[in-house]
C-alpha cells in the first residue's frame, strides 16, 4: 500500500460539509417532529371505534414497515409527480422520514400506551373528564415516558436514514460528501470525516432525547 | 325526542337502582339489584370476593355498562347516551383501591385537573377549592409533591380529596383500604368518618367491618351478583338472617 493520506480537499470542504451536517440535522428535527405527530395521532385511530379507521391505520404500518426505504422516497419522488404532486428533494425527503418513522412510532407509542394500568382512565372518566381529554392530559405522557427510550433509538435511526435522501440529492452530509469525493476522487479521506460528522450527529441527537426526557420526564415514580 | 334531565333533582333518592342485571358474556355478575340510598346515607357493601359488589357501584357512575334495569342519580336516569353518563359523574365521586392518582401531576395539579377541565373552573378557584380539600384530608403540606414520593394512606387520602374537588353529591368507594399496608388503613378510615360526619351520601365497599358498625346507616351483604341481605349494623352483625351472611361473617370476623 502506497496510498498517500491527503485531507487538502475536505479541509477545502469543510465549510460546506458542515453547513450539510446542519441540513442533516434539519431534515432529522422536521422528520421526527412528522413522524411524532403521525405516532400519536396514529394511535389514536387506531384505537377508534370506527374499524375502516383502525384497519386503515394497520395496513399503513404494515405497508411502510414491509417495503424499503429507499423505495419509499423513490415513490414520492418520482412516481407521485404522475399524479400532479410535484415535491423538491427536501420537502421530499422530510415527508418520507416523517411517514416512516412515523410508522414506527406508533407502534412503539401504542405499546406505551397499553402499558398504562386500566385504573387510570377509569379515574379521568370518574372525575367527568372525557375520553379525548384522559389520553390528552393522563395518558399520553406517562406513556411517552414508559417507550422514551425505544423511541430515541428509533429517533437515532432516523436521523441516519437522512443519508438515503442523498439518492434524491436532498441538501444533507451525504450527498455534500458524494460531490467532493466526485471530485477529488479521495473517497478514503472524505468518508472517514463523514463518518466521524455522523458519529457526533448521532451523539447530539441523544443527548437532546436525554435533556428533553430529564426536563419533561422529570417526575418521579415508584 | 323525550326531554333528558341533566341536573340533580332533591325529590328523588339520591341513587336508586331498579332491576339492574348484567352479564359478561354467559356470566352474569349483578342479578335484579333493587337499591335505595337518601341524601346523606352511608351504605357499606360486603361481601366475598366475586359476589359483583365492585361492579354494581361502578355501574353508578357508568364505568361498567349494565344490560338491563334503571339507575337513577338525583333525578338523572343514568341512560347509555354520553350527555347524561357526563351529568352523573360529575356527581359521583369515585376513590378506588389502587388510588389511581396521576403520577404526572404534582398532589395539587392531581386535585385541580378536572376541576379545571371539567368544570372549567378558573385557575385561581380550582387551585383555592385543591388547596382548601388537601387541607380537610390533612395533607396540604404535600401539595407540591408528586404521588410516587408519598406513602399509601397519603395517596388515598389525596384521592379522597380530588374526588371532592368536583363536589359530588355522593361519593362511592371501592375498597379504598385494600392496598394499603395496616398502619396505614386509619388515616384513611378516619377521613372517610370525617366526611361521613359532614352528611356526605357515601356507598362504601370495604371489608373494615368497625367503619361499617360506626358510621353505615345501612349494611348491604352480596353474595354470587345478589343482593342477600340489607340491615342495620347492629342487627346485620349481631342477627344475620342468612346462612351465607353468618357463614361470611364468621369468616372475616372469626380470627
């Protein structure tokens, strides 16, 4: 091996690597905040007396949990534009890691739901509260609590499944990466330093799960 | 459209169930229960475990469905339409016996919660009416904490005083001591014969046989989802009728 380490054209790179790092980030923070919404509100259907609705909410999770990712954001991409819904790449790419996590999520939040003792909801309906209100204000977030740390993992991987938009040239790291290994064909020295940016991205992303959950989950329990 | 009526109505007894059946499937848990409680009765329902004394005072406040009979609260027949289970429970205090306090809610946010979104109290009056309940169960000291930090018998009797917040006409207690360590079944019980003293209408299900000799004007015994016996408690203790209400006396009382 007579391969001579030379870092000039990330150090070039550097400043629009990081500026990709921050589009990572974005599409990651929009992704999860989709996909959190598409949880909850996902559970919710899921648990309603209208069974259209629940089925509904089955097959979409069994549809994007059984197909590949790549396909997904493929399908929004190229095949929904035939149908007269035209996306750019990053609008794209959030709606795709919102569905897909999403589905996730709401099979994770809907295990912390059930893990919630019955008594809790018979002591909000006691007390003349209505169901809505009862998952709103005494269910919900006990149950977020109980699944926090399935859902961070999850969240995690999210926020690395970002680097799949790069094959749909969203503004993330992976596909800024691609555009200076093309051209100084130092593939080595470019996906070492990509690899270290996606480390501390990750790093960053669970310390923020573990400051929201040490602020919002502060209560005690037994 | 027959005209329903949402408010209480001081003619009617204060809780009256007629005919009341229910079946889980092939099993039937309440058979044809006739009850009768007035404005400021204490009733204590007894009975082995199974015999659906649990489940006739939760069809009160509809958190069991029942399939036939009428149940009327104040003058409210408890119907299966949402508008009149919604009038009743705003009536019925409920205190169960795993406590069921919120565990993300301070004892003060516990006690104002459905004060404030069910009666859409204003802040201020629901956190007033919290902090003047929390001090009839002797506990106000505790209002910042959360339940996790505080023993069995506070956590009841804060329970005791979120129910109250909603001033009930009635209160209704599931076995409100049977999950609590035996030091602690008196702070509870004396609340209750606190309330009890104030003229509060309470059907009590409990196995403490002294609370039901103090304060029960009535002592309603099931046995199998019915209705076996009902007397005064110096007549249902000392002359029970029943062989299965001697044979379930000298079980609890026996030792």
């Amino acid at each position: 091996m007579n391969y001579t380490l030379d870092f000039t054209p990330v150090v070039e790179g550097l400043p629009s690597l990081l500026t990709a790092c921050l589009g990572t980030f974005a599409l990651a923070i929009c992704g999860m905040l989709l996909a959190t919404v598409i949880g909850i509100g996902g559970v919710v259907l899921r648990q309603s007396k209208i069974a259209p609705l629940r089925w509904l909410i089955i097959s979409f999770v069994e549809l994007i949990r059984n197909t590949p990712f790549l396909v997904q954001i493929f399908f929004i991409y190229f095949a929904l534009p035939l149908t007269g819904i035209r996306l750019d790449p990053t609008p794209t790419a959030i709606i795709a890691l919102g569905i897909n996590g999403g589905a996730y999520a709401i099979e994770i939040i809907r295990g912390g739901v059930q893990s919630i003792p019955k008594g809790q909801m018979e002591a909000g309906l006691a007390l003349g509260l209505h169901k809505g209100q009862v998952f709103r204000l005494i269910i919900l977030k006990p149950a977020l609590k109980a699944i926090f740390p399935s859902l961070t993992s999850q969240f995690v991987l999210l926020t690395l499944t970002t680097s799949i938009a790069s094959a749909i040239s969203a503004y993330e790291l992976t596909s800024v990466s691609q555009r200076i290994e093309s051209d100084s064909f130092r593939s080595f020295e470019v996906y070492f330093t990509v690899t270290i940016f996606y480390l501390v991205i990750s790093w960053l992303m669970m310390r923020l799960f573990a400051l929201f959950s040490a602020r919002y989950f502060a209560y005690p329990v037994k | 459209m027959n005209d329903i009526s949402t408010t209480v109505d001081s003619t009617h007894p204060m809780i009256s169930m007629s005919g009341v059946e229910k079946w889980y499937g092939a099993f039937q848990a309440l058979r044809n229960i006739n009850i009768s409680v007035e404005k400021g009765e204490k009733i204590v329902l007894c009975g082995p475990s199974g015999s659906g004394k649990s489940t006739l005072i939760r069809c009160i406040n509809h958190l069991e469905s029942y399939q036939k009979g009428v149940i009327r609260v104040g003058g409210i027949v408890l119907g299966h339409q949402a508008k009149t289970i919604d009038a009743v429970r705003r009536e019925v205090g409920m205190v169960f016996q795993q406590f069921n306090l919120f565990p993300h809610l301070t004892v003060l946010e516990n006690c104002m919660l459905a004060p404030l979104r069910a009666l859409r109290l204003g802040k201020e009056e629901a956190e007033a009416r919290a902090r003047q309940l929390l001090e009839r169960v002797k506990i106000a000291e505790q209002a910042d904490k959360y339940p996790a930090q505080l023993s069995g018998g506070q956590q009841q009797r804060v329970a005791i005083a979120r129910a109250l917040c909603m001033r009930p006409q009635v209160m209704l207690f599931d076995e409100p001591t049977s999950a609590l360590d035996p030091e602690m079944v008196k702070e509870v019980l004396d609340t209750m014969i606190g309330l009890a003293e104030e003229g509060m209408t309470m059907i009590c299900v409990t196995h403490e046989m002294g609370f039901a000799r103090q304060v029960a004007d009535r002592v309603i015994f099931m046995a199998t989802g019915a209705i076996v016996e009902e007397a005064p408690p110096a007549e249902f203790f000392s002359n029970p009728k029943h062989e299965r209400t001697r044979k379930f006396l000298g079980e609890i009382l026996g030792h």
